[in-house]
C-alpha cells in the first residue's frame, strides 16, 4: 500500500522516479524497489520523501508499519525500548 500512494503522490506533483532518486540521494533502482514494494525506506529517507513530496510522512510511517510491522526495522526499535 506505502509503494502504491508513493507512487501516486509522485506522479501527481509531477516528479519523475529519476528526480526522487536524485532529490533522495539514492539510485534509481533503490527507488524503484520502494515503489514497487520490494524494499521499504529507512526512517531517514521516509521523513526525505515527505518533505519532498510535502505530506505528512507520519501518514505513510503509519502505513508503511501496518504493512510490515515485523520485518520493519525501524519499528522494532520502538516496540523494543
């Protein structure tokens, strides 16, 4: 679900993935793989791609833990403190 509103919202402001992948200082095949659910940005990047993107990227963290709340990395060292 994350990489499927990540997608709309990039295309409806108009932004190619090549210009996420830049603005993100990332490769392009990295970005592809968050928009096609393959792999899932760090905290880092998430809190990058909303300012980008200008959203609340507490909306998608929500989402993206939802989707993938054990293999969620930075999820688990919230739950574990």
């Amino acid at each position: 679900m994350f990489n499927i509103r990540l997608n709309q919202t990039r295309k409806a402001k108009g932004y190619t993935a090549q210009q996420m992948a830049d603005k993100l200082t990332i490769g392009l095949r990295s970005y592809r793989l968050y928009e096609s659910g393959h792999r899932s940005p760090n905290l880092d990047t998430l809190v990058k791609i909303a300012i980008f993107l200008k959203f609340l990227w507490t909306t998608y963290f929500v989402v993206m833990i939802i989707q993938n709340p054990l293999e969620n990395e930075t999820f688990q060292k919230y739950v574990n403190r």
